[in-house]
C-alpha cells in the first residue's frame, strides 16, 4: 500500500512557463473523429460515417443544440483522411473536393457561425499516418498560414513518417510558425509519444514552452484493457508527468471512448473521473447523433466538467494502491478544495473499502462531500471518521470535498460561494445541486 500526505499534494506542483499563447488556460473540450470513425473515406457506400463535410457539420449542430457547447465541448477537431492526397499549384495543402466540396474555409465558417471551434490534423513528416500529404520542414510556414487563413482554432500536429532529429527540428518550427501569423490556434504535439514518452528523451520543460498540449503515449482504442494500460502508465510515470501539466499545457492520454462499444456504464464512469484527476483534454470521440442517455449524462456530468477544468490546473496523483484492487486517486482543487476517486480493478462484485480522511493525508477538520455521479450531498465528515464507499467492479466513487467552516462563507444560504470554488465550477454545482438547497 502506497500512501502521501495532503500537505505534500497540495504542493504539487505545476509548471510555470508554457507557451505564450494564452490559450487552453484550462483543459481543452470537444469532440474528435479519429477513435470512432477513423479513416472512413468510403462517402459512396457509408455517407453518413466517412470523413467529410457532413459528419462534421453534423456533430457541430450537436454541440450546439444538445447542451454541450455550454458545458465546454466547444473544439470540433478534424483528424487524419481529411486532405486531398496532393497539394495545389501553389503547394498548399487542400481538402479532398469530393468529400469537403466547399473547402474548409467554408466548413470553419458553418463551425464558428455556432459558437464552436475548428481544429484540423497535420504531421510533421514525408505523410500523415494515412499516408496523406505531411508537413515537411520546407512547408511548415505555408501550412501554418494555410491554416490560419482558413480560420482554424486547434492544430494536433502527428509525427508518423518522420525521425527524432526531424521532429526536434519541426515541433518547435510549428510552434513558431503558429504564433507567427497572429491567429490563435492552439497546438498539440504528439511529439513525446514518438519517444517513449519520458525523460531523457523528452523535455518537458520544452514541451511546455512550444505546445499546448501533447500526446505521452499510445493511441487510446475502444476497449476496457486500452484505458487500463493508459492509466497504468500514466500514474506509474505520475512523478515526472503530473509537474509538466498545468494551465497552458496539458498532458494528454487521449480521447474519451464514453458512448462508443467498448466500455460499460460503470466503465465509463470510471474513464470520466480517472480524465478529470488527470486534467485532461476532454475530446469525445463518439456518434453525437446517438449517443445513449447514459452515456450522455456522464459527459455532460457538470460537476465532473467542473473538477476538469478547475482554474488552477494541477494534475491529480495517485495515492493509495491496495491489495484488494482498489486505488485511490486526488486532485487538489482551487481555494482548499479537492476531488478524491476511489477506483476498483476488480471484476467480481462491490468492494466495500473503508478509510477515513485523516488515513488519505487530509488535516484535522469537518469537511463536506459530494457524491459527483449520483449528485448526492453527503453527511459532513471529521478527518477522523471512518467512512466506507461501496465500488463496483470497474467502476469508481468520485467525491468533491471542502472544508465545512468555509463551504458556504459568501454564499446564499443553501448555496456553494462563487469566491470559494471560482464562477465556473460555482455555476455547475449550484445547478446540479439545486434540488439540495434547503
């Protein structure tokens, strides 16, 4: 059993110089083709599913009309298949005409005209991982300004087709060339995941200085064993990856699977929390058109949306690996508050786990808690209260917890203190927990 203190997590720590940029100040939202729809180019036989025009006009009426939008999901992010296999007569990169007959300009447009934003997928190498046309070091300062003047929002720029020393020459071009033109556009570089992912290999510090956001390791795939082994390997690497993170710059274990095959309910759940612990970028990738309520009311769960994106941008760690299958993880959040998720591995039954506050490092003191799933208020705890949580096989309990002596100093009463937790997560609790007030 491994176990740290509150104090020392509060400390964690974040790096201070990112790019300079100012954007993704909190974890990036939206929704990204690849995992679900991949390189579908076959329109004829499959119009609905292939990668043009309309499947992403079609996600972005969904973002707009079915709550997502307000909630953060705002980046809707093009991936690989996109492009025409060569350049135009001025050597620019262009979209296929068959599938995108009106261009990307033209989709940018349809996009921003609903409050969204647009990204698109590059590769700094000879061809995209497709094997589309890539970004070779003489065509960065043309791609980016291609992109610009289409009005994108979000480059993921890949590196399939390419070599370290390549890379260490074109991730940091890109970044330059970006900022360059004057549009922002935030930049996620899967630069790291090319090389192992760790020092000394990767720089994070540099990272920090040129991207956004990047990819650590492998593509996530839809399976319960894919979000397993990124998640072991992100919290057995959580000493070198959790400083990196903060507001700027993110780490990223990829796209949330949540309403696609591959996860149950309880799974999803768990994927959703173990995301938010993270700071993550949040970008389903998913059918929009039917998604299932369940899977709808964990993504649009504004509490959990809530802990993701609170402004002070530390990563999570975890503290506590049981014999008996269960972790657990915890998040420290703005203004003394925190997010603690006690997560199962195993797949028999519920696991009833008892702990107390104090056991999990927190100081002496009456704190409140909220069950973030449920949207349950629970009985206030001392630090010293033995208290067990009843997790499911593969599932998790996500609690957001603050310290009862200021939980509703400024506040209405029955109400959560905007001073307290910030305006954003002060909105989201106040309606997810507006039958509770008294």
């Amino acid at each position: 059993m491994q176990r740290c203190a509150l104090t020392l997590v509060l400390a964690f720590s974040s790096a201070a110089l990112a790019l300079d940029n100012g954007l993704m100040r909190t974890p990036p939202m939206g929704w990204l083709a690849w995992e679900r729809f991949r390189c579908d180019i076959d329109c004829q036989n499959d119009p609905q599913n292939c990668i043009s025009e309309t499947l992403f006009t079609d996600m972005a009426d969904r973002l707009a009309e079915d709550g997502w939008r307000e909630l953060g999901y705002v980046y809707i992010n093009i991936d690989d298949c996109w492009s025409s296999k060569e350049r135009d007569n001025q050597g620019r990169l262009q979209a296929d005409p068959k599938r995108f007959p009106r261009g990307i300009p033209r989709l940018s447009r349809y996009i921003h005209d609903r409050g969204l934003k647009l990204g698109i997928y590059g590769d700094i190498g000879t061809h995209t991982c497709g094997g589309y046309p890539g970004t070779t070091l003489d065509k960065v300062q043309t791609d980016a300004q291609t992109f610009a003047d289409w009005g994108i929002d979000m480059l993921k720029l890949d590196g399939c087709y390419s070599n370290s020393t390549y890379q260490e020459l074109g991730y940091p071009m890109m970044s330059k060339a970006l900022n360059a033109t004057g549009r922002p556009i935030g930049y996620s570089c899967s630069w790291p995941a090319y090389q192992g992912g760790l020092p000394p290999k990767v720089n994070y510090t540099q990272l920090g200085q040129i991207c956004n956001l990047w990819r650590n390791y492998a593509d996530i795939q839809d399976s319960w064993d894919s979000v397993l082994g990124i998640v072991d390997w992100f919290f057995e690497n959580q000493d070198v990856l959790q400083p990196a993170a903060g507001p700027g710059q993110w780490n990223d274990p990829d796209m949330l699977l949540i309403g696609d095959f591959g996860l149950s309910l309880d799974q999803s759940r768990a994927q959703m929390a173990l995301w938010a612990i993270m700071a993550a970028p949040l970008f389903m990738s998913n059918d929009l058109r039917t998604i299932s309520s369940g899977a709808r009311a964990i993504l649009q769960n504004k509490v959990a949306i809530g802990i993701n994106q609170d402004q002070r941008g530390v990563q999570g760690r975890r503290l506590i690996k049981e014999k008996s299958g269960i972790e657990v993880y915890l998040r420290p959040l703005s203004n003394g508050a925190s997010a603690l998720v006690f997560f199962s591995r195993r797949t028999d039954m519920p696991y009833r786990y008892m702990t107390s506050l104090k056991t999990l490092g927190y100081t002496a003191g009456v704190y409140e808690a909220f069950d973030v799933f449920p949207e349950k208020r629970l009985p206030e705890l001392k630090d010293t209260t033995e208290f067990v949580v009843s997790v499911n096989p593969s599932g998790v309990v996500m609690w957001y917890i603050y310290p009862a002596a200021d939980w509703w100093k400024g506040a209405e009463p029955g109400r959560f203190s905007e001073k307290l937790i910030g305006p954003k997560f002060h909105r989201y609790a106040n309606e997810a927990y507006a039958p509770l007030v008294l």
